[in-house]
C-alpha cells in the first residue's frame, strides 16, 4: 500500500525537497482509519502539504512501535533461548580429557561448534561451526535464529554443502579463523577454534538424561533400544540438537552416540546391520542417500554415533601426519573394519596394488570425513585416489592412504 502527495512546492519528506513524493507502507491501513481524509482503498488520494506531514507522523509513528514490539519480542527470545541453554551448558574447564569426537560447543558469539575426531592442537579443537545466530535464518532454536554452514537447500531438496565452502563461510563468520596455523592433512576440511572463545560444552551423556526426565517421547525411544541393541542405558549419549536440549518432532531424528570398547560397540554395529536386513522397511533415506547405520524406529530415525570408552583403543589420537604424495590412485581390500563406526575409520587394505603395482604389504586406510561412518566392511573392494601419508605414533612409523572427501573413494563390484 503506498500514499501519493502531489504538488507542494518545497514540502519536507524525511528531511527531503520531494514534488509528487511516495511514501511506502510495510503494513495495510485499514480504510476507516483515514476516512477523515477521504481516503479509498481503491484509489489514490491527493493531500495538502500539512495533512501529507501528518499521515508520515502517524505513520512514522507506528514504524517505531513495530520496530520497538520486534526488538522487544528478540529480547525475549535471546531470554528463552539463555534460560533453556544454561540447564545444558557446561564450563570448559570441567572438560578434563580435552575434545574428543562428536562434542558440540558454545562459541563465545553464539554459534554452535562440533568437534571432529581425536586428535586436536593444544588449547584448541578442529571442527565446524554447524550453525550460527542469523536473523533471517530458518532454523529456530527455543525462539532464536540460525543458520546453517554445513546443509542448504537446492531446487526444493537438502543437500551438503561442500567441505571448502563450508570453511570459506566459517571464516566469514569468524575472521579470526583466517589467522590460525594450517591445519594438518587430517583437518584441512574443518577449522580451528580455540577453547578460550568457547563459553561452554555439553556433555552428551548428562544432556540425554536431563532430556529424559523432561521429555517422555526421548524417554520412550532411548529406553526402547535398550531391548532392541542390547546397550545399558549407562553407554548411551545424545548427539546433534539433543545436545543442546532441543528436539522438536518430526523435523528432529534421534541421534544417540553409544560408548563401549572397540568389541562392544562392533557388536552394536552388527545388530543394526542384521536388523535392517531383517527388516528392509527401516532402510533410512536422507540427504540423497542411503545410510549404512541410520534405521527407522518406532515413528522415527535414529542416527548412531560411536565413541571410544578406553582412550588406550583409540587408533588415531596422539600422532603426527606428513603427505608423502598428493595424489595415488589405489585399490585394495579391506581386511580389519573393527574401526568402521568411528571419526576417523581405520581399515585394513591387503591384496593393495598403489599407482598401478602391486603392494606387497597391506597398507591403513584412514578416513576423516564423518559421512562415511560404518560404510565400509570386510570382504569390500575399495578404490581410492587420494593422498599418501606417513602417520608416525610414539615409535610406530608407517604409510597410509588418506581420505577426508567423499569422491575420493568408492566401491568395487
């Protein structure tokens, strides 16, 4: 809806000489609130300068309370969204073994930050920030806005934004990204925080049973698994938005992270893939793809993670990594997947054949890209044309094939 004002030579609008001004309105005037002027919905009425000041007056006028109700509706919101967080939050300084795999932080400027994997510069971590506070954005978290870095939408459907785009949006975001070292091979995909700008972590354990005791359907599915996977309610963490304490049907699945030794949680990992051979209808489709772990659940998706309870099982922690080449092509079998449901996977390739000769020893096979979890298993033919690495652990020094982008890897027939 817009009003005209016509002639009037030298009449003020918004401190502007205008002849024949416009002014815009975001919002309708309903008819008989300008009757005294005999204003029409159905045409456009001239005014004298002193009613045209007028109408900005009143208009201006509303402008301002809109705004004021708007700011004040986000006040209260940011109020919402602190009280709802603190019940989950937890200082860094009750972080005691450092970041480990598939932890979310607070960022001093409200994002919210995800670790990857295990191994991570002192006083820092290496990770993604997944979403940030943006007034425009679609996801709403206990009345605030976010946005993604990570997942946007294409011709209607949700895909995965690539790695290097992912960083170049988080630098952006967060200047000071740009002014850290490199990172190494291993996390040249993530980014690299500092615990200092954090406000907080959330223990993935302790924010399940606060979920637990507020909310009866997380209580009904988590306490569901137990019978189902055989895995004490005591092994059992939350990952994904749960963390934080959100979970919002259907737009949320239940991402649980199971702890356990390297035994204990490969026996998890077969009783979901035996299950979904069982039951083919709990096959899980999302973001264009299949996914090996993910399995329908009582009404909903339930999204496993896996951690290591005994940090003397974890492969790949304390370690140092060079390229040897940027760039093999190679094939191989994998013959040991007891790490397949990790970040990072190790495997196993024998039977190696690395830039067209063959290999006589097997040769590691690592994986840092999260999307690949519990993809790859004994018996599977693999091809991969990526980087050759040294990876050198107290006096254990050897080669391995790195992954860290889908497309650097694929299956044989």
């Amino acid at each position: 809806m817009f009003f005209y004002h016509e002639g009037h030579e030298g009449g003020e609008v918004e401190g502007k000489d205008r002849v024949g001004a416009v002014f815009f309105v975001p919002f309708v005037v309903k008819d008989y609130s300008m009757k005294n002027w005999g204003y029409s919905s159905h045409s456009l009425q001239s005014f004298d300068c002193c009613r045209t000041r007028a109408v900005c007056a009143i208009l201006s006028a509303m402008i301002r309370i809109r705004v004021a109700g708007r700011e004040t509706e986000e006040c209260v919101m940011d109020d919402l969204f602190e009280k709802t967080i603190q019940k989950y939050l937890l200082p860094v300084e009750n972080l005691t073994d450092g970041p480990t795999d598939a932890m979310y932080f607070l960022h001093r400027e409200g994002g919210l930050v995800y670790s990857e994997g295990y191994a991570h510069p002192p006083g820092g971590l290496f990770g993604c920030l997944i979403k940030y506070p943006d007034p425009r954005g679609h996801i709403v978290i206990f009345g605030k806005k976010f946005g993604w870095t990570h997942r946007r939408y294409e011709g209607g459907k949700l895909v995965i934004v690539p790695y290097k785009e992912q960083v170049r949006r988080q630098v952006e975001l967060l200047p000071e990204l740009a002014t850290r070292p490199p990172c190494p091979p291993y996390a040249d995909h993530f980014s690299h925080f500092l615990l200092s700008e954090m406000r907080g972590f959330f223990d993935s354990k302790r924010s399940l049973r606060l979920l637990m005791e507020s909310t009866p359907r997380i209580a009904e599915v988590v306490s569901s698994l137990e019978e189902l996977l055989g895995v004490p309610r005591e092994r059992v963490g939350c990952n994904g938005s749960l963390a934080y304490g959100y979970f919002k049907e259907p737009e949320e699945d239940v991402d649980v992270i199971f702890f356990g030794t390297v035994q204990e949680n490969f026996e998890v990992i077969e009783r979901i893939r035996q299950l979904k051979r069982e039951s083919p209808d709990r096959e899980c489709v999302e973001l264009g793809r299949t996914w090996p772990l993910r399995f329908k659940h009582v009404g909903t998706v339930i999204c496993p993670f896996f951690k290591y309870a005994r940090a003397d099982e974890i492969p790949l922690k304390d370690f140092r990594m060079e390229v040897v080449k940027e760039s093999v092509s190679a094939s191989g079998v994998v013959v040991n997947d007891r790490h397949t449901g990790y970040l990072p996977a190790l495997f196993t390739l024998d039977h190696v054949t690395l830039d067209g000769r063959q290999r006589r020893q097997p040769i590691d096979l690592v994986i840092y890209d999260g999307s690949q979890r519990g993809e790859y298993f004994n018996g599977d033919k693999l091809r991969v044309r990526s980087r050759l690495v040294r990876i050198t652990r107290a006096r254990d020094e050897r080669d391995a094939l790195l992954v860290t982008l889908p497309q650097e890897i694929e299956t044989l027939a």
